[in-house]
C-alpha cells in the first residue's frame, strides 16, 4: 500500500467546506457547532486510521518479482521504495530477510501513531463537552499557562527516544545496503519570548549514513536537503531536471548520456535539483523527500561513477 497524502487534503478541504456549508445554511451557529466540532474529530480519526493501515501494510512481505531488464535500466520505473531498497542490496535478500528490514520501520511509525492517538483524547473530551454543554469549572485557567512547561520534559523524553529507536532500526535495515548510521539529529528545547509558553523545541543537525559500495565510499545526509555523495574522481559534469526527466549540458562526456538515454520521465527525480560531478566525485542534491528519494539518487550517482570509470 503507498501511503497518498491527497487523501488527507481531501479530508481538509471536505471538513472545511462542511463547516461553511453548515455556517450559511444556519446562521445562528446552534448547527454550525456540531458540525465544527465533530468534523475535526472523525478527520483525526480517519487521518489516524489511514496511517495504521498503512504502517500495517509496511509489515507485509513485498513479492520478490524479478526486476525486467527495463526496469533495472531505468529504476524511475519503480514506484515502491522496498522494491528500490531491494534493488539497491549487495547481496539477494529472500522473502524472511525483506520482512526483518521492514518490520522496525513500521514497528517505530506505529509507536507514533499510537502517542498521536493518546494525544488526540484531550481535544476529542473537549469536543464532546463542547457538544454535550457539561464544559466543567476550571477555575481562573491560570494552570494552563505552565502546561507545557510541565510536559516539555515527556515531550523531549518522547522525542530522544524516539530518534534512538529510529537510530537503531536503521542499523539493521542499512546492513543490507552496506551501510550505517554515523549521525543523528539532536533535540532540545530552550526558551522562546515569541511563543505563547515561552519555551521552543529545536532539532538541529541530520542523519547522516554512510559506508562502502562497489568500491567506493557513499555519504547520505537527510536534513534541510538530501544530499547523496559517491567518492571517487570523475570528470567535470552537471545535470539538472525538468519536469521529472533529467538534462545534460551538450558538452557532458559521452557516458553521461549512455546513462541518461535509458531514463524516461518520471515522479522519482521531481525533487532532484542537480547533479554534479568531478574531482570529489558525484554529488546529488534532492528537496526533502518523505518517500526515499535519497535511494533513486544513491542509484543514479553509482550508475554515473561506473559509466565514468
């Protein structure tokens, strides 16, 4: 199952337009309430759901289909990052060994959604008091002021933990790839006058993987950009992206085009901004990509350095 964000905007804009809807249809706002009230909620829930779902979906063993020499000439082809993460493994993984890398990741998105869903209990008891008019004493609300600074500590607990899980989940599911995690962001909270509680998280830094491929030493860095880096000495080269297909400058060496004239139009390289090589060797650079991105282009730099020589 791949996970599609426009399933959330149409959530959004449906519960949104409800409430206008509701709002001209009853002026009074008696009937706008229930429907601004409880549209966010079964939204939350829906939104909650569909990510269980497809967590849950994770988990399930991919098909090990041979990959059509098409395909392995030009991976945009590929839509479903387990089948690029197979693709890219050293060595053939079998149906057990798929299932072990893809279980942490889903057992830590599931962590996730359940914290989201103990969250989601305060709004949705203050929905249902909203709607049922039993709203209880709670004094002056001067309490609430020092709400957060009380849960900051969970929240930042929360969040360390979490990036250590993550950071030792991508321990296993890089092994294949013959690589490991060097680095992780780090988490903090410090003050902030701006902000209503006067206090701000801040994750600074990025993960960072890195280790040796076909003889050559790869670098990735997910943080304000994906950056995907193969060592090695290669002439002077640039490629950019239009429109999800790449281009070369005329004067790119012969190689450049051999790899190129394979790869038609396609979503995988919407986010890649450029591509560059030379005496440091191949360097790609991608928008942030919530779906792998970084593996097409670790593809692509390792394609690039072999034509190259």
């Amino acid at each position: 199952m791949k996970y599609q964000p426009a399933y959330v905007i149409a959530g959004i804009a449906a519960v949104v337009v409800a409430v206008i809807v509701a709002s001209i249809i009853d002026p009074t706002g008696k009937k706008a309430l229930p429907v601004a009230v409880g549209a966010p909620i079964l939204l939350l829930a829906g939104m909650l759901l569909y990510q269980w779902k497809w967590a849950t979906s994770q988990e399930k063993p991919r098909p090990l289909e041979d990959l059509t020499p098409e395909v392995r000439a030009d991976p945009g082809l590929i839509d479903d990052h387990w089948l690029m993460y197979r693709f890219l493994a050293l060595e053939p993984l079998d149906t057990e060994a798929l299932k072990r890398a893809q279980a942490p990741t889903a057992g830590l998105i599931k962590a996730n959604i359940k914290l989201a869903a103990v969250v989601c209990i305060l709004p949705l008891l203050a929905g249902v008091m909203i709607l049922t008019g039993s709203v209880p004493d709670l004094g002056d609300g001067a309490w609430v002021a020092i709400l957060p600074v009380l849960l900051a500590p969970a929240a930042l607990w929360w969040v360390r933990s979490m990036l250590s899980k993550a950071g030792e989940t991508a321990g296993s599911w890089l092994d294949p790839l013959g690589m490991r995690m060097t680095s992780m962001p780090t988490v903090s909270i410090g003050s902030d006058y701006g902000a209503e509680s006067g206090m701000r998280s801040r994750v600074s830094g990025a993960s960072v993987m890195e280790g040796e491929r076909h003889g050559r030493k790869v670098h990735v860095s997910l943080g304000g950009e994906h950056q995907t880096r193969v060592e090695g000495e290669v002439p002077v080269f640039e490629i950019t992206q239009t429109g999800g297909r790449l281009l070369a400058a005329p004067d790119a060496p012969d190689g450049i085009a051999r790899v190129l004239e394979h790869l038609g139009e396609s979503d995988r390289w919407t986010k890649l901004q450029e591509v560059k090589g030379g005496k440091g060797g191949i360097t790609a650079r991608r928008k942030v990509d919530a779906h792998n991105g970084w593996m097409w282009d670790l593809w692509l730099c390792e394609r690039l350095a072999e034509e190259l020589g």
